[in-house]
C-alpha cells in the first residue's frame, strides 16, 4: 500500500496527519511519502482535494465525488458531524482497512 500526504507550505495540520496514520499503520509498513504542492498544476496533477490531502494508492479515500482539485485548506467532518482539519484516527484506520481489502 501506497501512502502519500499532500500538503501547501507550512500546512498548520499536515503532521497532524502524519502523526494520526503513524498510529494506525502497522510497525513494518512503510511511511507516508510527504510532497508539497505549491500550485494548482501540481494539485491536479497529483490528486490534491485541499490541505492536507491523504492518498491511499492514489486514491483520495475523504474526496466526495464532486470534490475539485484545490490549493487550500481542507476540512474534514468526523462521524458526529464536527469539523478539523485531518480525519480522525478512527476514520484513518476505517480508510487503511477499506483499501487493504481492495488489494
């Protein structure tokens, strides 16, 4: 499995995230790759939804279907309904294990 944090500049919750997978992953599993977008070309290229940004394979498990590529904050709901700027580590681990039984 595939891990990729995108994230702007000086993101305030991009190591919050990585913080947050470090959590759910496994000992062996190998970290999240961290790349910095700086423009919307990169964005598009690359699967951005906003700030930070989680790719599981390339595949942004948070992004609703009509989600555009973005160079911005990004804000996530939890199960009640509140908002933050990562998933929490529960919807983190529920992503993890929806992709690993896809392979």
């Amino acid at each position: 499995m595939e891990l990729s944090v995108l994230a702007v500049p000086d993101c305030p919750n991009m190591e919050l995230l990585v913080q947050r997978l470090e959590q759910v992953l496994p000992e062996d599993a190998d970290p999240a790759e961290v790349r910095v977008i700086t423009n919307e070309v990169e964005a598009a290229r690359y699967g951005m939804h906003g700030s930070p940004t989680l790719l599981i394979d390339g595949i942004d498990p948070f992004a609703a279907p009509d989600i555009t590529v973005s160079v911005s904050c990004r804000i996530y709901r939890d199960a009640d309904g509140r908002t933050g700027g990562v998933p929490s580590v529960e919807q983190l681990a529920d992503a993890l294990k929806h992709a690993h039984q896809g392979e």
